[in-house]
C-alpha cells in the first residue's frame, strides 16, 4: 500500500471518528439538558398555572391507539384528573382521510372521562418538531406537560424549550415495547437532526390560525 493511499484511509478514518463523535455528542447534549425537566407525577402537581398536557401521537391500530399510545394517553388522562391543568392537547397524525390519531385519541379521552370541551387535537402534529412548534404558535402555550416515552421525552423537551417554551414532561412507560431497541438506535439520529433544525427554526409543515388552548378544544373538532 502506497503512501497516498494509507493517507486517504486515515483520514477518512478521522473523518467517520469526528462524524461519530460529533453525533453521539449532541445526544448526550440534549438529554443532559433535559433530565432535569423530566418529573414525577407527584412533581408534576406542584406546578403552578400549567396550560396544557401535550400527548404525542403514536400510531394507531383502526379506530384503537397502539399499546404505546395508549399508555401515554392514560398518563396525560391522569393529571388531567389530578388537576395539574385543565387541558389537553392531543398531536398527532391527519394527513390522510384514513389515517386519523387525533380522533382516536381525543374519543379515547373522552371515554375516559375527560371533557371535550378541555380536548385540543392538533391535526398537524406530523412530527415531534411539529407538535411543539404548533403547541406555541398555533395554541399559544408558554408552560406544557408532555407525555410520552422516556426514550422520546428528552427530544420533546429539548425542542419545546429551544422554541421558547416553559417545558416538563413525564414518562408514560409501565411496559415494554416490541421493536424498542430499533426505537433507542433512530432516536439518537432523531435527537441530532432536531438539535439542528433548532438552530434553524423552520416553519412546520402546516400553521394556520391561531387556536388559544385556553378557549374551548371543541373548535378543532372536524367530525
């Protein structure tokens, strides 16, 4: 092997290194950032003048959430009923007329026992980025709650607070999930591409009006 070419090799060995480092970098940045923001559902009512509980979507299976939805939204369901906030936002996906979280989520919720009045559903919550930058301009929230997974709540918190707002989340993980180790490896790449678009700010796929999640949520009903 030439000398050229053991050159070529080692540097771009270094390269993929600094790529690599740089990358495992910002994650570990953001979740240092974040874990302090992380509560207890006890921690979580000692807050005062929360606007709202933010649930993620997480797909759904027909007219049913996924188990992983499902149990962030009992999670959300719950302070609601503890009374840390009076409102709910549920984001998620309803880019399609048959593909619709956030009907599912809020019939969920409502079966539950929450009231529909207290229900937002943001309809363009096409992703985590999406969900907090719609949670602030479009609804207007300044202090949320967001429930999800741990594996998911750094980025969530990460972003929300790097768009401006006052951002907690709680867990939502009383079981396992199938699949959750291919979940860990994309949320690291996850984590790393919104720590970019945070420096950027982009717009989000949709706007629109402004909808005060401090109104009534049955203005977002579309059924």
């Amino acid at each position: 092997m030439n000398k050229i070419m053991k050159r070529i090799i080692i540097s771009m060995v270094v390269i993929i290194l600094v790529i690599l480092i740089t990358l495992l970098g910002i994650n570990f940045f953001v979740i240092a950032k974040t874990e302090n923001k992380i509560l207890s559902e006890e921690k979580a009512k000692e807050l005062e003048k929360v606007d709202c509980v933010l649930v993620l979507g997480a797909g759904i299976w027909g007219e049913n959430p996924s188990p992983m939805l499902e149990d962030r939204l009992l999670q959300g369901i719950e302070l609601y009923k503890k009374g840390v906030t009076n409102k709910i936002i549920m984001s998620g996906d309803h880019g399609r007329d048959n593909y619709d979280e956030v009907n599912v989520m809020k019939r969920f919720a409502i079966e539950k026992g929450v009231k529909s009045e207290d229900i937002f559903m943001d309809h363009a919550g096409f992703s985590t980025y999406d969900s907090m930058y719609r949670a602030k301009d479009v609804f207007e929230a300044k202090k949320i709650i967001i429930v999800t997974q741990k594996y998911h709540i750094y980025r969530a918190i990460y972003v929300a607070e790097q768009l401006g707002m006052e951002a907690y989340g709680v867990n939502s993980d009383p079981q396992g999930y199938a699949g959750q180790t291919m979940r860990e490896i994309r949320e690291v790449l996850a984590r790393d591409k919104d720590w970019f678009k945070c420096i950027i700010k982009p717009e989000p796929t949709y706007l629109g009006d402004t909808i005060p999640v401090s109104g009534n949520g049955d203005v977002t009903n579309d059924k």
